[in-house]
C-alpha cells in the first residue's frame, strides 16, 4: 500500500492498483504551495464533505483526471453540476468497487458547499479488501458512533484522524478515537496548515506513545511511512 501526503486532510491512497485521492484542497494551502495539481491522477476522488478546504480542487483535479467522485448524494451531484461524473452515497451504507468495499460512517461536524448550498451530513470512510481496512475520519468531533467501527467493519490497519483542534477534534480526543476504533498507527490530518490548528508535534506524538499507540505525522509532499 502507497499512502501519499499533499497536506490538511489530503492523501492519495494506492490499493490493488487504484489511486484513492482523499479531500483534495492543495492550492489553498499555503504549506502545499509547491504542489502542482495537474500532475495529480487518481483513479477516484472520495470527499467526506463539502467545506472548501476539503473539496476546494475536487474540479480541477476532477476534470483532468476523468475520475469519479465518491460521496455524499448532495455532494456528488454538486460535483456532476459541475462537470465531474460520481457514486452517490450516504451514511452507513456500503458499495463495493473494484479496488475493495467503501462504508461511509458518522462524523460530527458541519457541511456546506463553497457557493453556499446544503453539503449534506459530513461524514468518513471506511476502506477495505481481502487484506486491507483503513478508517478515513474526514472532520470530526470524537463521537460514541467509531465504537461501531470494529463491530461493522474488519480490523483497521491504521486510521487518519484530524487532531489539529479548534474545528475538528484535538489529539487528546483523537487517543480516545483510536481507543474506540480499536487502532494502534493513527495518521494524524488537519493540522498546522493554519495558524488556528497548529499543535506541538512532539507533546502529541508522546501523548500516544503513553497510550502504546503510534501517531504519524506526515511532512506535506512526502510519502507516509508507517
């Protein structure tokens, strides 16, 4: 598996072949400045919802990339108004692809398109195939409703969760998360690309290890090591 960092919540995913790019906002991005977005080609776009600083290049890339987005039903169709095609989606529900099974699951956070209409119930992902499962939170609060994860869905391989506070949950909340999610190797997301969010990576990579649990976080532009 190939997991690839373009800052925030941003990933591009490699399994069974098929490049999973996940909420794509680069050029927004001040610490992912250098990026180029046009070489960027992912087989499919997922988006968890529809705050610009997680779907601010989904047309861009969308439209040079001919993939398909996978989402929420107003987020998608959102896109396909927009020239994107898509799979549309909703909580709890399931749909398999050819590179493995997609569950979209809870998050507790808010939604709203960049022109101002309804974004639908924000939401994650969970991921997996014959040898394979990982957990794509998106924005969220911790919430009682990862503790369905593990009954749901395979064991996780590893998570991302946001830890950079303020809009989503902080890393204290994100240990509990792990804990409820049953998930040693956390991959954190949404963080220090604003001043608002900015954390003190060492505090929280210990905060995790007195947990016996690994926090990574990964460098913008960098592949994700595990």
């Amino acid at each position: 598996m190939y997991i690839y960092y373009y800052g925030h919540s941003c990933f591009l995913i490699e399994v069974n072949g098929k490049k999973l790019l996940f909420d794509p906002f680069i050029a927004g991005n001040p610490l992912a400045k250098d990026i180029d977005i046009q070489s960027i080609k992912p087989d499919y776009i997922f988006l968890s919802h529809g705050h610009g600083d997680h779907i601010g290049d989904a047309v861009a890339i969308g439209l040079s990339s001919k993939a398909p987005v996978i989402g929420a039903f107003e987020v998608v169709s959102w896109l396909e108004n927009h020239g994107l095609n898509g799979f549309h989606m909703n909580t709890g529900g399931k749909r398999k692809f050819e590179f493995g099974t997609v569950k979209m699951v809870n998050a507790v956070h808010s939604s709203q398109l960049p022109d101002g209409s309804y974004g639908a119930n924000p939401a994650g992902f969970v991921v997996y195939g014959s040898d394979y499962c990982f957990y794509f939170a998106g924005d969220t609060a911790l919430t009682l409703d990862m503790k369905l994860i593990p009954l749901t869905c395979p064991p996780l391989s590893f998570a991302i969760l946001p830890i950079g506070d303020n809009f989503t949950m902080g890393y204290e909340d994100a240990i509990i998360a792990a804990e409820f999610i049953q998930c040693d190797k956390i991959i954190g997301c949404h963080f220090d690309s604003f001043p608002v969010i900015a954390i003190n990576h060492e505090k929280a990579i210990q905060a995790f290890a007195t947990k016996n649990k690994k926090l990574v976080l990964p460098a913008v532009n960098q592949l994700v090591q595990l």
